[in-house]
C-alpha cells in the first residue's frame, strides 16, 4: 500500500513537471538544426508557445521561476547573453498573466488573438534588450520574419498542446481518484 | 477575494508570493544581462553555457537526425534530377581544378626552397578534424553554432572552422564533447583579413546579417568589388591564407563581404588544429644569397580561371 501511495505521488508529480519539462524540449527544437533544404526559414519561438499555453490555461504548472530556468537554458544554448530571454519570457509571462482572465474560457480564437498581442510584446521586449546588450541593431527583418512564422505555427503547434494538457489532466484525475479508493 | 480585486490587473500575477518572485527574477536577469556584455569567451557563465551544451549536445545530435536525413534524401533526389547537367559543369571543374593542383603544387615546391634558403621555420601541416553541427546559428542576436567535439577531440579555443569552400568561424567555447562556433558573421566576430590584389589589410565585422563589413580597411588604397578576402593571420589565432569571400559594395561607400560559404547553411565543418610553430636558432644556408621577394612576385603565372567556391555550400 505504502508503495502504492509513493507511486502516486511520483506520478502526480510527473505530470505537473511535464509542461516544464515539454517547454525545455521546445528549446532544443528550436535550436536544433531542422532546416528543409536549402531554405533559410527561422524557426518558430517554440518554447514561448509553450509557456503562454500553460500560463493561460494551467498557469500553476508553469510558475515563474519555471519560465526563468526556460529562458536561461534558451540563452545557453544559443550562446547569447545570460538574461536576455529569461527576462523577455518573464515579462512577456506577466503581461500574458494580467490579462489570463480576460482571455481564458473565450474560446481559441480568442487565445490566439492573446496570442497575437503576447507575441509581438514579447519580441518588442527582447529586441530592445538585444539592442541594450548587444550595442548595434539585431536584424530587425529576421526577427519579424520569426514572429510571423511564430503567429502562423501557434494554432497547429498548440492542438498538440492541448492534447498533451488533456492527457496529463486524465492521468491526474485517474491518479487522484485511485488514490482516493484506496484511502 | 476582496483583497485580490483590490489588485486590479495585478490579480493575475498571483500571491505576494508570486509577485516578488517575479521582481526578483526579472532583476536578477537585467543583472546578468548587464555582466554577460563582455567578449563571449570572457563571460562569466562560461561555464555555465560549456555544461549545457556539453550534457545536451548528444540529445541535440538525435534531435537533427531525422531531419538530417530527410534533407540528404531531397538533396540526393535533386542531384539526380539535373545529373547529365552537373556531370558536365563537374568535369569542367576538374579540369580547372587539375591545372590549379599542377600550380599549386610548382609553387609550394618553390616557397620550400626559398623557406629553406632563408632558414625559415617550418609551417606546421595543420591537422583536419571534421565535425557536425548539432544546432542552428541561435536565432535572431547570435550567429553562433554547437558542434559535436569538443576537448576529447582535441579541440581547443581560436582554432578556424571551415566549409569545403571557406572559413565560416572560429571557436568561441569548449566543452569535453561539445563546442560552439562563433560564426563570422555574428556581432562578435572581428577578423584581420588581407584584400589580395591590393594587398591591403582590414577588419571582418559581423553584424549578424549574412554579409559581414569591412572595416578599418588601409588609407590610400581603391577596394573594387570581387576582390579575394582571405585572413591576414595578424591575431596570431587564425592562420594566414584562409579564403573568407569577395568584397562586395554596401549602403554608403562601405564595403561587405559576399562569404564563399554559408555559415548558417552548412552541416559538416572542418576544424583546423594547427601545431605552434617551433622557432629553432637555425643559421642560413648561404648568406651571400638574398632572395628578392619582388622578383617571385613579378614572376606572374598565367593563372586558369575557375568559379570562387561561392556556387554552393555543403547541404
């Protein structure tokens, strides 16, 4: 029983890590070198995707300190600086977190018109952080280019999130229940 | 629930918990944005940024696989769709390619004897490695890639990083299995490079666009567009010689340069590690003789005309 009980526990725990865990993964995607041929198309800001889901629909499986460690880990990877999109992320979260209420339970389309507005905020805040950091202008063309493909790829990338959400609320919910029984 | 309406917008942001966290946070990254300015290999999370990409750097390399092959797939598809086509325009660069070798080849056994009638040290033969890159130039503010060897390699910082057709970086950082690439055309990259034709020196600037400026190029001498760029080896880093690309007109009476390889684009790279050079007390052969670089200089070959190498890259 007692091992039955722990077995619980990890699993409840598992499926409240997995969003971070899943937004890590988005990282090294976004990274990763996944070009199709010869065309120079940059990759959609995968992990933001990821962290505006969970911050608008299970915002206590995504906490702050969870987008910090996401940004971070982006910004190592890339080699950038340290903070440049640990900061953007967090504030761009906080924006998204004060407008949550209006937003959720209207529905996708009015999720990805938060989407829309949380997106071009976002990449306003850490082009001017580049531009502080970095001295002279980023290219401001790749990065519009990046968050056009950001806002067109949002719709299809979060279904497979809200399906991932699904499951893991299921598996809670059965966790919980089973759980239950057995006390 | 009275004192959470009381919050006004802020109520999303959650418990006096949450919302000094949050400060906290984002202060503490405005803190390391504002210390991680310097040159990236003297960042203080140097450290921290070699041990990510040394434990993600097997995960990254699965990653790509997939597509890696998908993209040999419809490149080999392509290669076949016009191959009576490629044949030809590939013998015809063998042919060239044949008359350069036999050139190369007189001119090398000329430089060995002149190096050996001055007593000049030996050049070290620079040793090969080739390497894969496992991510991509870093999004938008960094041109800089991870490729899979690192320290157990033999890699070290400063050694360049070349495409078949040209240089496309240097390394930044090393890890035990993993090291990044700092891109010529990163912000970052500042490169001495020699203009042949006018021998004329300047500085490779990356400004993280595909085509780097020339900067602090030598008064009193006439740039003209397709000039060769090679390094000039003056940071002691690089080695001499290296082809980077063709100078090419920018806004405003600048100069660019237009890279003979794509460093975002290429998957394989070579890395060159080259021995230090060993300067031995040794006396010159005969001393009467005075070799007049002039006069080699002079003596002009006929050289065969064949494409830059800015054509394609490595897919």
């Amino acid at each position: 029983m007692g091992n039955t009980a722990f077995l619980q526990r990890v699993t409840i725990i598992a499926w409240a890590v997995t969003p971070f865990l899943l937004a890590l993964f988005c990282v090294m995607i976004y990274v990763a070198p996944l070009r199709i041929g010869n065309l120079n198309i940059p990759m959609p800001l995968l992990p933001f995707m990821a962290i505006y889901f969970w911050v608008m629909t299970r915002p206590q499986y995504m906490p702050f300190y969870a987008i910090f460690l996401i940004g971070l880990f982006q910004d190592a990877l890339t080699g950038g600086p340290m903070g440049l999109w640990a900061g953007s992320y967090l504030l761009g979260a906080a924006i998204m977190s004060t407008q949550a209420e209006v937003i959720a339970g209207r529905g996708r389309s009015a999720l990805w018109l938060g989407f829309l507005l949380a997106a071009m905020i976002l990449f306003m805040l850490v082009w001017g952080a580049a531009r502080l950091s970095l001295g002279p202008s980023p290219s401001g063309g790749r990065l519009g280019l990046e968050l056009l493909i950001t806002l067109l790829a949002y719709p299809i990338i979060s279904r497979g999130f809200s399906m991932i959400q699904r499951a893991t609320s299921h598996s809670r919910r059965l966790t919980v229940t089973s759980t239950k029984v057995d006390y | 629930m009275a004192k959470r309406r009381s919050l006004g917008i802020f109520s999303g942001l959650g418990g006096p918990w949450a919302r000094g966290m949050l400060v906290v946070l984002v202060l503490l990254s405005i803190a390391m944005l504002a210390i991680d300015r310097a040159r990236p290999e003297q960042s203080p999370f140097y450290g921290i940024k070699r041990a990510i990409a040394d434990g993600t750097g097997p995960v990254l390399t699965v990653l790509s696989a997939p597509l890696r092959t998908l993209n040999q797939f419809s490149a080999a598809i392509s290669s076949n769709w016009q191959a009576a086509k490629r044949v030809r325009a590939l013998e015809q660069d063998n042919r060239n390619l044949m008359q350069w070798r036999d050139l190369a080849l007189a001119l090398h056994e000329k430089m060995s004897r002149y190096e050996e009638l001055l007593g000049a040290p030996q050049a070290p033969t620079p040793i090969v490695m080739t390497a894969r890159a496992i991510t991509d130039a870093g999004g938008p503010f960094v041109r800089a890639r991870l490729v899979n060897v690192g320290i157990n390699d033999g890699v070290a910082e400063g050694q360049a990083v070349l495409a078949y057709n040209g240089l496309i970086g240097r390394i930044m950082a090393v890890g035990k299995r993993a090291s990044r690439v700092l891109l010529l055309t990163d912000l970052n990259s500042r490169v001495p490079v020699f203009i042949t034709g006018i021998d004329a020196h300047a500085i490779l600037a990356g400004d993280n666009s595909g085509t780097p400026r020339l900067i602090y190029i030598e008064r009193g001498v006439e740039v003209k567009p397709g000039m060769r760029v090679v390094t000039s080896g003056e940071d002691g880093v690089l080695p001499r010689g290296l082809a980077i690309g063709q100078v090419a007109p920018a806004r405003g009476q600048n100069w660019q340069v237009l890279l003979f390889a794509k460093p975002e684009r290429v998957d394989y790279v070579s890395i060159l590690q080259i021995p230090p050079v060993r300067f031995e007390a040794t006396e010159p052969t005969e001393p009467t003789v005075s070799p007049d670089p002039l006069a080699a200089k002079n003596e002009q070959t006929a050289l065969p005309e064949t494409g830059t190498g800015e054509e394609g890259d490595h897919g």
